[in-house]
C-alpha cells in the first residue's frame, strides 16, 4: 500500500492579506494569513462572548465587528468570512 501524501495548504490561503482599518481594529494591522486571521477572528468573538447563546452559528457583533460587518449587529457564520472578505487590501 503506498503511503498517501501529506496535504500541502492551499497557497492562496497562505498568502499574507493586510486588514483594512476596521478589520485591523479587530485583529491587528500586521499582514496575515487567511488561516491566521480567522484564528484571530474567532478568538476575539469568543473572548468578548459575541457568539450567540441559542443560536451557534449567528455572531453578535459589538462595535468593532460591526464595522467589519457594514453595520449588521447579527450575521451568520458563513456570511461573516464574506464581510470579512470586503475588508481586505
């Protein structure tokens, strides 16, 4: 049997992407990897206790991610890494 090769990461998803100002109010302005800033992302929702209580999959954003969010105070997992998107330079 031949051993399967280990998964080498998309490049594009390694390749630094530089947050704009309201993105960086949130994850810093240092350029990162996509992988990185969802990490980022994610431990500032959880830190500040946005995700919401009954329904998993909604954030409820504070100031900082709305700006991220164009103004939406709620938005759903999968429509957050969009709006996130919008936010890159």
């Amino acid at each position: 049997m031949a051993k399967k090769a280990a998964r080498k990461p998309n490049a594009a998803f390694m390749k630094p992407v530089t947050p704009n100002a309201k993105l960086a109010a949130v994850v810093g302005a240092a350029p990162l990897p996509r992988t990185e800033l969802t990490k980022k992302l994610w431990a500032y929702i959880k830190k500040h206790g946005l995700q919401d209580k009954k329904v998993r999959t909604q954030i409820n954003a504070d100031d900082a991610l709305k700006a991220v969010f164009g103004g939406k105070s709620k938005v759903s997992m999968f429509e957050m890494t969009k709006l996130v998107s919008n936010n890159l330079n």
